[in-house]
C-alpha cells in the first residue's frame, strides 16, 4: 500500500464519563461477563401453567404481571436509577415462550438452524469473559455467548420443554407448514440462504410508546380511566365482547407493572437502612420515594420523570422478546420536566443521561444464534433528536444538547442515537451532532424528516401535524410514529444476491442444489432482467403470506398487551395491537438486502454482452460460475462497466428500475393487519452471511465476498469517483416510497476536523437531504487503526464503531464484519 | 479546447474553502525534489507501474511494441525512458490486475466544466467550489482560461494553486475568473531557489506583486522541508517578503514522503529518502513564529 509511511490519525473527539460515578458505570459494564437469566420466563411459564383455559389477552396479562410483581428487584451499587431488566449487569432473558424450538435443538445438541453455520459471531470483550468464566467456575453457556448457572440450566431445560409445543413458533409452524401451499419455497428459502432465519425467535419491535401519556397521566389514572370504559360499556355487537377481555387485560397488566415498580422502592427503603455512609443512605432514600410515585402518579420533576420513563420503558421491554424496540423522542418528552425543575443543573441531567445509557446498553438479548449474529447482540434502541414538532417549527432544544454531551462522555453502543435533519435546526445543536460522530462511535445517524413525512402523508392519509408530532426512529433505520403505530414486526430479509445465483443456474441453487424457480436460460437483456424479476416476485410473495400465517399465530400466543395500553388508540378502540388497535397499522414492511450488486450485475450483462458484444451471455454466466478463475481479463472488463455509486446513469437508471419494481411488488400484498405490505430496505449485518452463501456475481464481486450493504451504499471498492458521486447517485431515488433506507459513508478524521471539517459534513448531509434522500451516517476512522486493532484488540476495549444501522464494540465482532468495515471504501484525501 | 490532466477528486476540503472539487492539471515547470505528485511534473501521458499488483503473468512484456518491458528471473524490468504511453496502450489493456495504468488524460474544457458543475449543490451548502491545482496550471494557460470562465458563467467559486511561474499575460487573463490564489513560495534566495527548484525565483515574487496590486484574494503556501526551505533565513526571507508585499495569510505544508512510491512507480528518482518527517511540535514552532509576526498561520 503505498500510505503506509503516514502517521496514524486518531479521533479528534475522545470525550470521557462526566463523574466518577459514570465512570465506574462504564467500567463495571465493560468488565462484567454476559448472563442470561431465566427469572421472568420461570414466573412467566409458572403462571402460563396455571391460566390454562384463561382468555388470550387476559392470560397474556395475567402471565406478565405475576412475572412482573415477583421479579428481584436489584439495584446495583451507586445506582441512582431503579430499574433492571435482569438481575445482572449484561443479562438476557431467554423468551422460551416465543420460540423454545432453538434453545431446545442448542441443548439436545441437534443441528442449528441451516443458517446458523453462516453466521459468526463475536469473540472478544464480554463475550471472551463469560467463555473464561465457564471453564473456570463450571458455569453453563447458552448460545454460544451467555453464562448460566449448572441449576438454573437445568430449570431453563424445563421451562423449554413446557414451551415446545405452546410457543408462538411451534403455534406458527402449525398454522402455515400445514396450511401454506409454498410452505416448501420457504424452507427451501433458508437452506439456500435466500432468507434470513426464522425470525420468531426476536419478532418484536421496532415499536415505540406514547410515554407522554403513561408519565402525564400516571399508571393510576390510565387504570381508573380503563375501569371507567368497562362501566360505561355497552355491546351492540357480538365480537365486541373482546373490548372486555383487553380492558380487564390491560388493568391486569398495568397492577402488575405497579408492583414492580413498588418492589424497588421497598428495596431502596431496605438498603438504605443498612446503609452506613450518609450521602448513599439520603440517595437511597430518595429512590425509594421517587420509585413509590413514579410511574403510578405523574412525575413532579425532571428525576421523577427520568424514572417513569426508565420503568415504563422497561415494563414494555419485558414483555415481549424485541428488537428495536424504541425510547424515541426523548428530549421532546422529558424538555418540559427539564425546563420546568428549577432544582435541577445541567450536569445533573447529562450525568443522569449517562447512567440511562449504560442501562440500556446493559440489556441483552438471546435468540437463535442466526438473529444474534445478524444483530451482533445491539438491540437497536433508537433515540432521535431535533426535527421538526407539530407546527414545523425546530424542536431541538437544551435537552437534545444534553443528551449528545453524555453521549459524547460515555460512547456506549446503545442507545441508537439519531438525529431527526430538518433545515430549521439550530446550527449550534448540529455542529454538537458533528462533533459526536466526530468520536468515532457512529452515531449520530442523520434521517431526513420531511423525507418520512412524506412517506407517511402518501400512506397512511393522518393529519400533518400528528405525523411530525410523533414521527420517529423504531429500531435500526426504520422511521414510524410513536405511540401510534404497530411494531414493525416483519419476516426478515430477502438476499437479492442470491437471486442472481439463481438466475445465473436457470433457477437452481448452485451450492445446494435446490431448484427454486421455472428454468430459463434468458437470451437477451431483458430476459435476464424479467427472470430476476419473476424469481424476486416469489421470493417476496411467498415470504409475506408465510409471514402472514405465523401472525396468526402471534394473537394467539404472544400479544403485547402492556406495550398496547400505550399505542393509541388501543385503549380508546378497545383492542390490542393484534386487533388493529394501532392507528397505524401500515408499519409492516418486507425488507431486502443487495440490490446494489443485482443493478451492477445487470449493467455488466448489458454492457459485455450485448451493447459491446465482448462475449456471449454464455461465456459470461460461465466465467461467473467458475469464480472468474481463468476469466481475469474478462473480469477486469467487468469491473471496468459503471458500478452504483459514481452517478453514471447507464447503471443507476437501472437500479431505479429495479427500486420501482420492488416497491410495487412489496405492496401489492395485504399484512396480516389488512393493510398493504411497505416497502423497505436495509442491512444490519446481513451482507456478511448473505455475500457468504453466494456464488461469484456478474458485476466482478468474488464467491463468498459480503454484498453491498444497506439500499444505496456501493460495493466496497467500486465508487471511484468520491463521496458526492455516491450521493448525486443515492439522490436520484425516491426515498419517499421506502419506510426505512441506508447509505454508509466513512470518513478519514483529516477529511473531517476541525469546525470547519464539520461544517462541510453538514453541508454534504444538508445537499443530500435537500433532494430528498433519507439516511446517512458515518465512520470517522482511520482504517489503518481498525487494522491495528485486529492485531491489538487489547489495545481497544471501548472501540466503538459503525456496522450498518448500529454501532457495535470493535473487539465484539466477528472477523468477517470486522475485515467488511475496513474494507467500506474511506473517503479521505 | 482539450487539456491534460492528471486527477479529479470531489469533497476535497483542504484547498480553499467548504466542499471543492480538486482539479490537477499536468505539466510543471518546476522540478522540486519534495513534490508529492511528481507524475504531473511533466506534461504528457506516463505510464504508471505498481509492482506489488503486478503478477509477473508476463502478459505485458509479450504486448510491449518499444521493448521497454522485459521479463528475467520472474521480474518484469521496465525501462520508464524507452516507453512512450504509447497510443496502442497494449501493455495496460495485456494486464489483468491493474498493475500498469497510464498518468494523464486529455480532457476537453466542456466536459471538464461539466463535471465540475455536478457537485454544485454542496458548493452552495458549504461556499466551497473548484479549485485548480496540479502540476502548474498556468502551464495550460489558455485551457485554464477557458474552463476558469464556464465556472464563473455557473457562479463556481474558483481558486488557483500556483507555484507562481507564468508569463505575466496569463496570469492576467485569469486574474477576472479567480476568486482565490493558492501562492507557492518556496525560497527566497535567488541561488538557493535556482538550485533546489530548477527556476529563478524572480519572476515568481514578481507574479505575485502583480497579484497583489490587482487586489487578488491570496493565501501563501509554504512547504516546511527540512535543511531546505526551514532554514532560519529564509524562513525569516518569506516573511518579510508577505510584509512588502502586504499579504498576511499564510499556510505550511510540513515535508511528507506520501508521494513516495509514486516516484518508483513512475520510474523516477526520488532525492529525498535521507529526510525525517516533522514532529508536530516542530510544526507548532513554525506557526507560532509566523503568528507571533501577525500572520494569520494554518497548518495544512
């Protein structure tokens, strides 16, 4: 390489923990092995086998709260939030109820899900520690990564058992490999990697709560309130009955929820009267009153808030097994608290913010290895700042600036910090925005708010000012509207790359064998495009209705019943999220990854083939097949045919065909809640394990290599011609038709220093979004000090850097993801 | 009309001000043992060769019309002199793995403007716009000429990066598309200058007083190479010059050896492999002497 005599440049902004207190937070956190812990599915399934012949929603309800008021209520040292979603630092609960099928198969020794030997996971930090502790104390491990006691292992087993048949998976598999008629299209899917796993084991989320309302009117007078609608009732219908059943549910459910929160205050109460310096006794003292108020009565300053958003926040965590599952907008939530606490000082509430963030960074989660590999174990918390609030003016405000202060001190993984771009912003909070990328830590992510306005305006036809109100980030990139929508609870990905290997072996799956589609062997351009199209159409069709069976299913076992007391208009309508309570029910979407190589792939078909005639469609497909070896001239031509992400319209105007296509495809299928499927695309990780089970492309990729990541990045390599050709090419789509996109681009820390460094990245963010695109976040690295930290992980324990639509510790990610990120092109000078 | 240049990189953010697009013509009439882009000192195509690609297949030696490449012991030879880039370009079309590319490209003023006026939103979102550098970009006068104007008829900001060498009447037909001169100063002493750069120094001081009496907008750029152009005399020289001539900003490049393997690769000598890079703090001194006289001093 010819830069290797430069120095290496580090992050400009390296920021530290405000106090000594959230500094030993950190540190217990980075010090502190992965548990997982079975205390909530032990209650959970106690009850279950006791409400047997209970309604569903009511059995639901009356399941989590005996959970919810028995769960140990721990409040670690120097704590000074209560609240806990296991007893330990970095523990996991292993949801058994929703899917115990990979749990058992991990324990009876059997076979992982095909995919599973595709994917890697992680192997150092917390992960390497609770290896280390297993062989030494004796402990147990599940799913590779979580400690467990040898009795609790055993319990865990039990629990499994109970479940195999009850679960919301074995419930599912019922309903549609006996029901569907392409039931074999799907599993035939997963062998060949042309879909992600099985997506039950983790299929909630990307939901988040009306928290306005649970701290403004209090858990107490949501109950009286509720109480109130089953007095006044009066059924004029039969299947109106099931009004009674949510409301009795959701009482049960919010009683429940008080006991936990009384548990910790009991406990406050009881440490503090062992407690023997002063100071930890008056803190602890004011926990327990704070956790006697909060979230019953409406909080009466910025702490108390701070607490009922934290408990409220964790009792919705509780009771479903989630990914992506939100705290939102939070600055818009908590600023009246912040500017109306006159005892407050800004140092409090960052230092406060920094314990949040190490809280919520402390949540794990355990599913099938398959989804922990493609999350890499970030639960996709997204917060989001600024935009716009109801009446279009700026929102940004003290406690936006807070909250990017402590997450500049403390660069933790979670939460998913994101800014909501409007041109309205103060210039001041979006150079404090810069100055947090500037860490190096990924976030914050830009998304355009106006673009999703848009989006929203198109399909869901509510009011503009309740869109803006309430627009926000669920999970990863996937914007909905708080408080008002159903999760986006969807299949999981589509791989494009493999339906090039498909098209490319006249519908045969090359490695496996498996025939997929009608053989073709297309002549002409347009017949490789039309087979590509007729292959993505099944893949994506069967994909929704098998998604549509299993949800079926999701009624009957796993309703989320405290998280729809706080989606509107559940309560007002008298039904839970399943029934369509949600005034938003357009959030399920099909998601997709790699279409970038599909488009490159078609631009080389056209070219070599056929408008310069190099070789036959024939030699072409061939050379691919045999992994370009022996064909590297031809290759070489190959790769010399525009690629995406150079503005070259002869590629990109076939991207955009291939958009539209899709986008139609997607909603042309109702979801399970009646509405038409959205559209959406993005990656997390999935270009690692995708890229993985394909074979060479036609656009020059190798067999094995990850494929293009999120909807508009390029491929590593071919964006030759900068950074604003990159995004003069991701302009030219209508971002407005997707719910949800990506586009990553990393920088040097030279191309952006300095204010002014900042300021052009603004600029570059402002031309972007000014078109309209959606998303775009970056990696201020320098790739040589990613290198190095492949050789030294020691050396870089708090590393944080950006994946796909989280952020992730360096030293916990696989060497796949690890070498796909240096990889990335870096724009630098 | 067509020109040669060597490069066009966007989001360039180190030469002038906001989002640039960063142009390098070709053809220099200096020859700087420090330059780190010494493939755009001559002004004709050249041929590049990046030995660690290369898979020593042979391909281009079966392909070479001069005889300039030759295979033994498993090695490719070239001799740089002997190859003329020639039009046939055989050898880079022979090679597989991009080991052997051409420096160089004729491009016509139009489509030049062309490009440059894709990236015009973020020139407006950052009040950046295009910058010329090279190589000389005086050299190509009239081809500079041509496209400075179809940036300004689009409202582009423009800035030129010269080392100051140019006939006077080039240098004012350019003065009214310019917004920003990037202004080399190397050595202030005749004789030093003549030795390290190949040129006098006069005419360059002489430009930039011309310059300067247009009221043309100017930063003075300073190579720190150490033992030539760091000397406390001249240091001191290039201050005092900025104060006749009333200019008071002024950027250091420190001495780097990125373009090193370049010069391999070009089959060209590189006379600087006995000097040590800075360390910053080395760097600091020199700003804070700059500063401490009233200059407004960055660090490039």
């Amino acid at each position: 390489m010819n830069v290797h005599h430069e120095p290496m440049e580090g992050r400009e902004i390296l920021g530290a923990p405000s106090n000594s207190r959230t500094s030993f937070f950190k540190g217990r956190y980075l010090d502190s092995p992965l548990m997982v812990d079975i205390e909530y599915i032990k209650y959970l399934t106690e009850s279950h086998r006791v409400t047997d012949g209970t309604e569903v929603l009511e059995r639901r309800a009356a399941d989590h709260a005996y959970a919810l008021s028995r769960l140990t209520p721990v409040i670690h040292d120097h704590d000074t939030l209560a609240g806990n979603k296991t007893r330990f630092i970095r523990g996991a609960i292993p949801y058994a109820n929703y899917a115990a099928e990979p749990f058992l198969r991990e324990m009876r020794k059997e076979e992982q899900d095909a995919q599973s030997q595709h994917m890697e996971q992680g192997k150092g930090g917390g992960i390497r520690k609770a290896l280390l502790e297993a062989e030494q104390n004796g402990l147990r491990l599940i799913s590779g990564k979580f400690l467990i006691s040898k009795d609790e292992y055993e319990q865990f087993k039990e629990i499994c058992t109970y479940w195999e048949d009850k679960c919301f998976m074995a419930q599912g598999n019922l309903l549609w490999k006996n029901h569907f008629r392409n039931a074999s299209f799907i599993e035939d899917g997963w062998k060949i990697g042309l879909y992600t796993a099985p997506h039950e084991p983790c299929p909630e989320g990307r939901l988040i709560l009306d928290f306005e309302t649970a701290l403004a009117s209090g858990f107490n007078q949501v109950i009286r309130e509720t109480e109130e609608k089953i007095r006044a009732f009066q059924p004029e219908d039969i299947t109106e009955g099931a009004k009674i059943n949510f409301w009795k549910a959701a009482i049960t459910v919010l009683k429940g929820a008080i006991v936990f929160a009384e548990n910790y205050a009991a406990e406050a109460e009881h440490l503090a009267e062992s407690e023997s310096d002063p100071a930890r006794k008056a803190e602890l003292m004011r926990m327990a009153e704070i956790c006697s108020r909060v979230p019953m009565e409406p909080p009466r300053n910025f702490r108390e808030a701070v607490q009922s958003f934290w408990f409220t926040y964790l009792l919705g965590h509780l009771e479903g097994s989630h990914l992506g599952y939100s705290p939102g907008k939070l600055d818009q939530l908590l600023y009246p608290y912040y500017k109306n606490d006159p005892n407050l000082t800004r140092s409090e509430a960052i230092s406060l913010f920094e314990e949040l963030f190490v809280k919520m960074t402390q949540i794990e989660y355990i599913a099938s290895m398959s989804w922990q590999g493609l999350g890499h174990g970030n639960l996709y918390q997204n917060l989001i700042l600024g935009g716009v609030d109801e009446k279009g003016e700026r929102a940004d405000n003290e406690v936006s600036m807070a909250i990017l202060q402590a997450q500049i001190n403390m660069q933790m993984t979670q939460p998913t910090l994101s800014v909501w771009w409007d041109e309205k912003l103060d210039s001041e909070f979006l150079l404090k925005a810069s100055e947090c990328v500037k860490t190096g830590v990924g976030y914050p992510a830009f998304f355009n708010q106006p673009t999703y306005v848009q989006h929203e305006l198109k399909t869901s036809g509510l009011p503009l000012a309740t869109i803006r109100k309430h627009s926000a980030i669920g999970g990863c990139t996937e914007p909905t509207l708080q408080g008002m929508a159903y999760g986006i609870v969807q299949a999981g990905f589509v791989n494009h790359g493999k339906i090039i290997d498909l098209v490319l072996n006249e519908g045969v799956d090359p490695v496996t064998g498996i025939r997929m589609a009608k053989p073709r062997k297309p002549g002409t351009f347009d017949e490789v495009r039309s087979y590509y199209l007729e292959i993505m159409q099944a893949a994506v069709r069967n994909w929704q209705q098998y998604w549509n069976y299993v949800m079926i299913a999701h009624r009957n076992t796993v309703p989320l019943v405290f998280c729809s007391v706080f989606v509107n208009n559940c309560l007002e309508r008298g039904k839970c999220m399943d029934d369509g309570g949600a005034l938003l029910n357009q959030s399920i979407t099909t998601l997709s990854s790699g279409m970038v190589n599909v488009a490159n792939s078609l631009a080389v078909i056209r070219k070599l083939c056929f408008d310069d005639k190099v070789c036959s469609i024939d030699e072409l497909f061939k050379a691919v097949r045999e992994n370009w070896q022996g064909h590297e001239g031809l290759r070489k031509k190959a790769l010399a045919v525009p690629h995406w992400g150079n503005d070259d319209d002869y590629v990109d105007d076939i991207f955009l065909d291939l958009f539209d296509e899709y986008c139609d495809w997607v909603s042309g299928q109702n979801n399970y809640l009646g509405k038409p499927y959205d559209p959406s695309m993005l990656a997390i990780s999935t270009p690692v394990p995708f890229g993985k089970v394909c074979n060479a492309f036609p656009d020059g990729r190798l067999k094995g290599e990850p494929l293009a990541d999120g909807v508009t990045s390029p491929f590593p390599g071919t964006d030759v011609c900068g950074p604003t050709a990159v995004i003069r090419s991701s302009m030219k789509v209508d971002h407005t038709r997707i719910r949800g996109g990506l586009l990553n681009l990393k920088f040097h820390p030279s191309a952006l220093k300095g204010v002014s460094g900042s300021k052009n990245m603004l600029a570059l963010i402002k031309t972007y979004f000014e078109k309209p695109g959606f998303h775009v976040q970056f990696n201020v690295v320098d790739s040589r000090m990613l290198l190095d930290a492949q050789v030294h992980p020691e050396n870089y324990r708090d590393l944080v850097v950006r994946v796909a639509g989280f952020s992730a510790y360096w030293v916990e990610m696989s060497k796949s993801l690890q070498d796909q990120v240096i990889w990335r092109t870096e724009h630098s000078l | 009309m067509d020109g040669t240049i060597l490069n066009i990189q966007n989001y360039a953010v180190h030469d002038g001000p906001g989002i640039r697009t960063l142009v390098f013509l070709k053809g220099c009439p200096l020859r700087c043992a420090w330059c780190c882009n010494p493939e755009s000192q001559s002004a004709g195509a050249q041929l590049r060769y990046i030995s660690f690609r290369c898979k020593t297949c042979m391909a281009c030696v079966e392909h070479c019309p001069t005889g300039s490449v030759s295979a033994g012991n498993g090695e490719v030879r070239r001799i740089f002199d002997e190859c003329n880039a020639c039009s046939g370009k055989n050898c880079i079309d022979a090679c597989n793995y991009d080991a052997v590319s051409v420096s160089g490209r004729e491009i016509s003023s139009d489509e030049l403007i062309k490009i440059i006026a894709r990236d015009i939103p973020f020139y407006r979102n950052s009040g950046g716009g295009v910058t010329f550098s090279g190589g000389e970009p005086l050299m190509q006068g009239a081809f500079l000429l041509e496209v400075l104007q179809g940036c300004k008829k689009l409202d582009i900001h423009t800035t030129v990066e010269t080392c100051g060498w140019s006939d006077r009447k080039t240098l004012h037909n350019i003065l009214p598309f310019t917004n920003l001169f990037l202004y080399d100063l190397k050595i202030i002493d005749p004789g030093q200058h003549l030795c390290h750069t190949g040129q006098p120094v006069d005419p360059i001081i002489g430009n930039l007083k011309f310059i300067a009496s247009e009221n043309a907008d100017i930063i003075i750029r300073f190579p720190l190479i150490p033992g030539i152009t760091d000397t406390a005399q001249n240091v001191k020289n290039i201050a005092e010059t900025m104060n006749v001539i009333k200019l008071n900003r002024i950027c250091l490049e420190p001495y780097h050896s990125l373009g090193r393997e370049k010069y391999d690769e070009h089959g060209m000598e590189y006379g600087l492999d006995h000097v040590v890079q800075y360390e910053h703090s080395q760097v600091i001194a020199f700003r804070d002497y700059f500063q401490e006289l009233g200059f407004q001093c960055e660090i490039a």
